[in-house]
C-alpha cells in the first residue's frame, strides 16, 4: 500500500469540477484534478428516483490530507449531501507517486511535472 490516494467526487458539471479543482491545486491539498465530463448518475434522492449530468473529478493527494480535502470539498461543492469517497491506491508507477507526495502539503516541496 503507498501514502497515495485517489478522491472521487461528482459535481454538476465540468466547469464546477474545473472551479472546485483548480482551488484544491491551488491550496496544495491536491496533486491533480481530473475532470471527466459526461456522466449521467441514477440515484435516489430524498425518496425519489433523480436522473442528472454530472462530470467526475478525480483527486490525487496523501492519506494524510484526506480530512482537509474532504472538508474543503464540502465548503466549495454547491452539492447538500457531495459523494466524496477515498480510495486507496496499492501501487503504481514510483515517480508518478513521488510527484504527488512533492505537490501537496506545505510549500516547501518543489513539485515536478506530471497529471
């Protein structure tokens, strides 16, 4: 298991994905935020069936942020209730990971290149 973790979280749309992520960068608590737009979601929804677009932002950051960025995520998101789930990452390809260890947390970390 490594230090990495993935955030997944749906948003209205990519452009509200873009915002929230661009902050997330920003603010160090993300490495990287994905935005894939196009998803349609079927969920229930205070007791009714709900069918909406919505795009999929995808966080890579530290385990040990994982509290920071969910709270932060929650003050951004217009959402009442946001889907933020964490999923460890077992592996991967060590300088992708070292990349995302060097861009978060304080400043002090020279991040590389990378996504």
């Amino acid at each position: 298991m490594t230090d990495v973790i993935l955030v997944l979280v749906t948003v209205p749309g990519a452009e509200k994905g873009a915002e929230i992520g661009t902050r997330l960068v920003q603010e160090r608590l993300a490495a990287c935020a994905n935005v894939v737009p196009g998803l349609r979601s079927i969920y229930s929804w205070q007791g009714k069936l709900t069918v909406d677009s919505e795009a999929l932002m995808i966080l890579k950051t530290r385990d040990s942020l994982f509290e920071s960025i969910r709270q932060r995520i929650v003050a951004l998101h217009p959402y009442e209730c946001p889907e933020i789930l964490r999923l460890d990452v077992a592996a991967g390809h060590a300088p992708y990971l070292e990349w995302v260890r060097s861009s978060v947390g304080p400043s002090s970390a020279v991040p590389g290149s990378g996504d």
